[in-house]
C-alpha cells in the first residue's frame, strides 16, 4: 500500500529522468493565463539535458495549440514539441478519403479536416461522426445532444471523438468537452473511437517525437514522466502506458485535495486506483 506526499518541485523526481511528457490544459494554462512557474519548471528540466513533450487532447493541429500557448505568453524554449488528439484525428480522416463526415464541434475546431479529402455531410447522410466538442460549451451540455446521439445510434454511426476530456477548466468554471458526448454515446450503444489521452496512440506519437529530438536516442519506460491533472486521462493513460506520473492536484479535481498534506492507502485507492508517483499542488521547479 502506498501512501502519497506532495513533493515540492519537479526537481525532487527527475533524476534518471530523459523526457517529459506534460499536460497543458491545468498544469501549463488555464485557458484564460500562463502559469509562470510551471513554465519555468519545464524549462529548467530542458536546460538541463531533458526532453520535454507537450502532450494534449486539444481537438486542433499542434501548431494552432502553439499559436495559443503563444498568445498565452508561454514562450517556445518551454518545450520541443507538442502532439495533440486533433493530431491524430486528423489522420483518421485522410485515411478515410471521400467518406462522409458529419462534424459536431465550435468553428474554433474547423482545423480538424480543412485540406483533406473530407465530405461534410447532414447528420442524416454521413459516414461517421468527428466530435471535437460541444457547440455552445458556455451553455450547453451533453445532455443537449441525447436526441442527437440516439438518432446516430440508430444509424449505426462510429463517432470520432477529437477530445476525449469529460471537462476542462476556463478560468475558474469547468466546462464540458467532446468526451462528455462521446461517454454519452457510449452509455447509449454507440460505437467510440478515442483519440487522445488516455488511449495508448498519442502517447506512442509522443516518444515518437521524443526520440526525433534525442536524435534517435532510444528512450526507455522508466526515462519518461507524465505530469497531469486528471486521474482518467492523464493518470490513467500514463499507467498504461508503463510510465509514471506526477499529478499536480490544482487543475480539475482541486476541490478533492483541499486541506490535504498526505494521502493514506486507502484515500490513494480510493482516488486514484493506479496511484501516482508524487503530487504537486502546482507545478514548479
């Protein structure tokens, strides 16, 4: 049984450490401002040798997500890459040419299949369904699109899930993502396909590019740390992906650990399932 400390930076875990596989959403910005310190703590490891990957389940292409950290004011020498689920969305879309796509998501996200060969078609007409999130994620919830869902179900529809994040945090509120409506057609019978943390592709893409920048350097489980927020996505993508992880408590579930210095076996069980490596209320060097 393990019990669970918070450690007070990421230097107290990077010995023996190559890469870094970090959220961005809830340890690098809460989509409104930068977290200075976090960026400076990913950029301390770098100047030090390591290899820091930006891993997200943002449904856009990476360089929309680094025009974004950009405007944020997180400043490039904070990473080396970053790889995103609309990454991977993106693919699956032109390995499909000419099929039917009935796309359900803001215009923020109409990046996901511009320059492909990609038919977009009435919901009545389509092929498959690419969700990259709700359409008013100010107002709206999953539960809007249940009569959506249930038509999709009976036409038999994969749906593409670009985002698979439940929620997410906009400043101080939590808002609903594309994972909320892909759970929901789940729950109905649907047919999911999962793009993003926690699902195993991304995170292969990510030592992918890891191993680019290392000029080929092999990179071994054990060199590599997930730092995130979120127990479903970014914990439970890391444990299986045999790599461990350090869970920065601030992000979504920070009403959980208010008031919390420790964590007894039983409390980690209950929390976590698959326990981290170490918790961080922010992170920081």
């Amino acid at each position: 049984m393990v019990t669970l400390r918070f450690v007070e930076g990421l230097h107290n875990l990077v010995d023996g450490v190559e890469v870094v596989l970090s959220d961005i959403w809830g340890v690098v910005h809460n989509g409104i401002e930068a977290f200075p310190e976090a960026c400076q703590a990913l950029h301390s490891f770098r100047s030090r040798g390591g290899t820091v990957i930006l891993i997200t389940n943002a449904p856009r292409q990476a360089e929309s997500v680094q025009r974004q950290l950009r405007k944020l004011g997180v400043a490039d020498e904070t990473y080396d890459a970053i790889v995103s689920s609309g990454d991977l969305t993106r693919l699956y879309v032109a390995d499909h040419p000419g099929r039917k796509l009935f796309w359900l998501g803001p215009e923020r996200d109409a990046s996901i299949y511009r320059g492909l060969d990609a038919v977009l078609s009435p919901l009545q007409e389509a092929d498959y369904i690419v969700c990259t999130g709700l359409l008013d994620d100010e107002t709206e919830t999953a539960e809007d699109y249940r009569a959506m869902m249930l038509e999709a179900r009976e036409r038999k529809l994969p749906l593409i899930c670009a985002n698979p994040d439940i929620v997410v945090e906009r400043g101080d509120r939590l808002i609903y993502c594309a994972g909320a409506i892909a759970e929901l057609y789940r729950e109905l019978g649907g047919e999911v396909i999962f793009y993003g943390k926690p699902h195993r592709p991304i995170y292969e893409r990510a030592i992918e590019l890891a191993t680019a920048q290392r000029r080929g350097q092999t990179v071994q489980p054990g060199q590599v740390l997930a730092i995130g927020d979120s127990v479903r996505t970014d914990l439970a993508g890391a444990h299986g992906f045999g790599i461990d992880c350090l869970f920065v408590t601030r992000g979504i579930h920070s009403e959980e650990f208010e008031g919390i210095d420790q964590l007894d076996p039983a409390s980690v069980k209950e929390l976590f399932g698959h326990p981290p490596r170490a918790l961080i209320r922010e992170l920081r060097w």
